[in-house]
C-alpha cells in the first residue's frame, strides 16, 4: 500500500517505494507542465525528477531496434515507464512478452520490468548510470539487460549472472548502425 504524502509533511523520510514511484509517475505524465518536455522523464528513490535529452541518430537506433524485434512476436514497447527498487526508469525499448503484457495490462508505469530491457547510450550517460539501471532492470525481473553503443557500434548483454557472451533473443542487430 502507497504512502501518501499529506500536505504538511516537510520532506520525504524514506525512499519511496515502486508503487509510489508509479503513483507520482503516472500523475507526472497527467501533469501538462511536462507535456512538451524535451527527453524522456525518469524519477529516482527519492521522486526526483531526472531527465535526459537523445539527438536524432539515438532516436534512429531506436526505431531501428523496435523493427529488429518484431522478430520475436509478443510486443515492443518504446519508453515504458518501470518501477524498480533503484527509481523509475524508462528504457529506450523494453520487449514484453504476450502473457507479460496480459500480467500487467492497465499499469500505468510496470511494476515489473518485462522481460528485455534495451538502454540506448547517450553521451551523457555515465557508466555508473549504466550499471546502476542494468542492475535495477534486472532486479525488477527482466531476463536481459541490452546496452546499445551507437558510436562505437555494438551492443553488451547482461543477465542476472552478469556479462553475457550473447542474447538468449534471437535478434539480427545487422543495419541497427547504418
């Protein structure tokens, strides 16, 4: 159950947990203040706002990758917002499967991270970011991690016990750079 901040509550005494996070993401994106926000919109355990910019080549290998996984049926979905135990974070793509997209039908922000999570680097993500949002991805149940280089051209797949030498998906990342 949620923890409602009341009115006269002067800080937040603890990090907030996923369903708040969805909570205050879900009335984020009803918010017309943020409506024409540049970058997609990503709150931390804390409910802060974090927000990052992506240049027209991120948004290329984006809609790239998005077609490659149509390969594996079910559905793809392209900033889904998920709360995990590290903040809400939104993936550039995330795959689902159909009985995971039947699981969570409804949920405004997922309160689990479907099965694949796909983060596409920009050249303000830190290393630290990286790993702390891989490792929350997988925490939040995804089965893989994918972390997307487009500068250098290629692409590092994590899973539970880490770096792995390939993905369990059968995806042809071929043309994704051009």
């Amino acid at each position: 159950m949620s923890r409602l901040m009341s009115k006269d509550q002067e800080l937040i005494e603890a990090p907030l947990s996923a369903e708040e996070l969805a909570d205050r993401y879900r009335d984020l994106c009803h918010d017309r203040r943020f409506a024409n926000a540049p970058g997609k919109i990503e709150l931390d355990i804390w409910g802060r706002v974090l927000m990052t910019p992506a240049s027209v080549y991120h948004a290329q290998v984006q809609g790239r990758l998005s077609q490659k996984l149509a390969v594996l049926g079910g559905e793809t979905l392209v900033e889904a917002g998920i709360a995990t135990p590290m903040g809400l974070f939104v993936p550039d793509l995330a795959w689902a499967s159909a009985h995971f997209i039947s699981l969570h039908a409804g949920e405004w922000a997922l309160t689990q991270a479907p099965e694949l999570c796909i983060e596409v680097v920009s050249p303000s993500n830190s290393v630290q970011e990286m790993q702390e949002k891989t490792a929350a991805y997988i925490a939040a149940g995804a089965q893989e991690v994918w972390i997307v280089y487009p500068k250098s051209k290629r692409c590092e797949v994590y899973g539970k016990q880490g770096l792995l030498p390939r993905s369990a998906y059968p995806v042809d990342l071929a043309g994704v750079f051009a």
